[in-house]
C-alpha cells in the first residue's frame, strides 16, 4: 500500500478553521444546542428532539458542501475530486457527527 501525503491538508485545515470560527455561535452551536436538547429529552419528546439534531448537522454538511464545492470548481480534474475527497475526510475527522 502506498501512502500519498494529502497535498490539500493545509487548505482544507484552513478553511474548517475558518469555517469553525465563523460558526462557533452559528450552525455548530447550533448543533451542540440540538444535542443537548436530544440528549435530555424525554421518551415522548426523542424523536421529535432527535430530528431537529440531524437537521442541524444537515445545516452543517450543507454549508461544509457549499465551501468544499466553490475551491473544487477551481481545481482541473482529477485535482477537484481528489480534493473534495480529502475535504470530506478531513471534515468527518474533525467533526464525528457528520458521518
């Protein structure tokens, strides 16, 4: 097996810290709000709790999509696949709820 430094770490290290800057009060408090609420919820109340917690990450993966989508489209191929791969890797590390 081969292992091939990913040439985009850097990058992609940059923008999720921007991104987790910019939305630290935003969607990825939002998150954590929605967790908690889920995770002290009552039996009628976990579905219910639960769903608001998945659309939260939802908000996440669709603002993480967006960045990751806007650098790729600046990248020829094969670079832009490879980068957007990295970047979901990288972003499911950083954040484990996004899996």
């Amino acid at each position: 097996m081969i292992l091939r430094r990913n040439r985009f770490r850097d990058t992609i290290s940059r923008q999720l810290d921007i991104f987790a800057a910019d939305e630290a009060h935003g969607l990825l408090a939002g998150v954590a709000e929605q967790k908690e609420r889920y995770d002290h919820a009552s039996r009628e109340e976990a579905e219910d709790t639960y769903g608001d917690y998945v659309y939260a990450i939802d908000l996440v993966r669709d603002a993480l999509a967006d960045m990751r989508d806007k650098f790729a489209a600046t990248l020829d191929e094969p670079l832009d696949e490879e980068y957007e791969r990295a970047f979901e890797d990288t972003a499911r590390k950083r954040w484990r709820w996004l899996a």
